[in-house]
C-alpha cells in the first residue's frame, strides 16, 4: 500500500485501514462511517464515487459529467486528476467494479 508523503503521521491512517478492515469484517460500515465522517462528508463520497465511476467509465466529457451530476468543474478535474495518480491495476479493479468492465 502506498503512504501519502503530506499525512502528518503515515501510523495515523494504518490504524484506520486496519479499523476499517475490523469494520469490514464485522458487517459494521454504516456505523463505522457515521463515526468518522458527517453527513456532508458521506454525501460527498458518494459524489465522488459517481465522479470516478463516470470518469473511468469514459462515454462522455468532463463538461457533461459536471452538469450530469450538478458538480463544480474543478470538482471533475480534481477526479481526473487523482486517477492519473493511481496503479493501472488498481484503475482496472475499480473500472470492473464501479462499470462491470475494465
């Protein structure tokens, strides 16, 4: 797994997988979520799923993105940009997840 260089401490986010994967196990996401993020927050994830899901599904510009989903412009180019940061493995799993295809 890759550690972001600009957390303030790389321990901090290791003991929050490794609670999530706890979380995971124990059929416990709803409130494990309801814990650490507010609903402004779990909303916005959710944004941002449909954001990569669209990005990666790549049958429209990012222009119709944004105005599909009623998101700012900038909102869409940071989506974009963070998939040109990620393992092209990866990109194919969440591809086949999020759009059944890779």
């Amino acid at each position: 797994m890759k550690i972001l260089e600009n957390q303030r401490d790389a321990n901090e986010w290791q003991d929050f997988i490794d609670l999530l994967k706890v979380a995971v196990k124990e059929e416990r996401l709803d409130e494990f979520f309801s814990c650490f993020l507010t609903p402004d927050e779990r909303e916005s994830m959710g944004l941002r799923l449909r954001i990569v899901q669209a990005l990666l599904k790549n049958d429209c510009s990012q222009r119709e993105i944004q105005q599909k989903l009623n998101t700012s412009a900038a909102t869409i180019t940071r989506g974009s940009n963070m998939l040109k940061t990620l393992n092209p493995d990866f990109l194919v799993w969440i591809n086949e997840n999020l759009n059944g295809k890779a």
